[in-house]
C-alpha cells in the first residue's frame, strides 16, 4: 500500500472520530459570536462616551472651557458640545438595539440581516463622526478669524487668511487620518468578524 493510501484512510480515520454538528447547532454557535461582537461594539461606544465627557469635565475644571468662553466663543463651543453629545447617544441607542435583535433572532436569514444592519451602523457611525470632527475643526478656525475680537487683536489680521485655511486643512486631514486609524482599529476587528460570521451563514444556506 502506497503512502496515499495510507494518507487517505488517515484522514478517514479522523473524519469518523470528528463530531458531526447539526445545522441548529452550527447556528447557535454563529448566533452567540455575533451576539458578543455587537455586545462589544455597544461597550465600545459607551466607553467613547465617557471618554469624551469626562475630557469635557476636565477641561471645565481646569479652566480651559472658561478661556474659550472669553474668547467670544461660549456659543458655539456649546453647540458643538450638543451635537457631538446627540450624536454620541443616538448612536449608543442603535447599538444597543442592535444587540437586543441579534440576541432574539430565531433564523439564519433574520441574524444575516441583522449582521448587515450592525455593520452599517457601525460604518455610518465612523462616517459621521469623522466628518463632524473635521467640520467642527474648519469651523472653530473660521469662527476665530471672522467674528472673534481677540484674535485680530492678537495681530491674526497680518496673517493671510489662505494660509491659515491651508495649515487648517492639513492639520484637519492628519487628525483624520489618526482617528480612522483608532477606528479601524477597534470596530474594524469586530465588523470583519461578523462579515466572517456572515459568510458562515450562506453557507449554512445553501
């Protein structure tokens, strides 16, 4: 008997001995991965969360909010402190029920559905977060060149207005760069694991 041969009963061998999961049991298993990658996603954002406020507490304490305050700029520094704040909960909110669909779903199509629903949030959230922080940066410089008293005091108004938009600009495109990074980092990891969870279920239906 050749080597093959032998090879081949080899792995017959161990396909014996190997225990055959049933299909319900295979769903059960990609349901509660799925179930604890979103779990975690929802941890993530409320860890976010309480990074940035406890930044915002920090800076009210130690008197920095209370410079921008006197720099004309209480207003929008409160407008923005509220939208990040929305957008920060809202997405939380999502997230949360996204777990709760994904821990109750009682078939292969539904928990597919819900893996591509959990995905997308999570895309939609790095978007609109990216944008809003490069937005609210452009907009703080813009801001202080026009309406703020203190900065043309300062002698700002010899500063041509194209340059201080083009070092805003770069400056807005490498703090970009390092939050899609850290985003890429962490939800990245979780959402190519429920892609790989998803591609288990198509072939649990085929």
């Amino acid at each position: 008997m050749d080597e093959l041969e032998l090879l081949k009963q080899g792995w017959k061998r161990q396909e014996d001995v190997l225990p055959k999961l049933s299909y319900k049991e295979i769903y059960q298993m990609i349901l509660k991965k799925s179930s604890s990658i979103v779990k975690w996603i929802f941890v993530i954002s409320i860890i976010e969360f309480l990074l940035w406020a406890s930044l915002d507490i920090i800076f009210r304490v130690t008197g920095v909010h209370a410079e921008v305050e006197k720099e004309s700029m209480g207003t929008f520094s409160l407008i923005a402190s509220i939208l990040s704040y929305v957008i920060l909960i809202y997405f939380i909110i999502r997230f949360y029920l996204n777990y709760k669909k994904i821990q109750s779903t009682d078939s292969t199509k539904v928990l597919m559905e819900n893996i591509i629903r959990t995905r997308r949030t999570v895309k939609q959230y790095i978007w609109i977060n990216i944008s809003f922080f490069a937005t609210l940066m452009f907009g703080t410089t813009l801001y202080m060149v026009f309406f703020t008293e203190e900065f043309q005091k300062n002698g700002g108004g010899e500063t041509p207005i194209w340059l201080i938009i083009v070092v805003t600009l770069i400056t807005i495109g490498v703090f970009v760069g390092i939050i899609a990074l850290f985003y890429r980092l962490i939800y990245g990891i979780l959402t190519r694991r429920l892609k790989r969870n998803y591609k288990e279920l198509e072939k649990l239906e085929i």
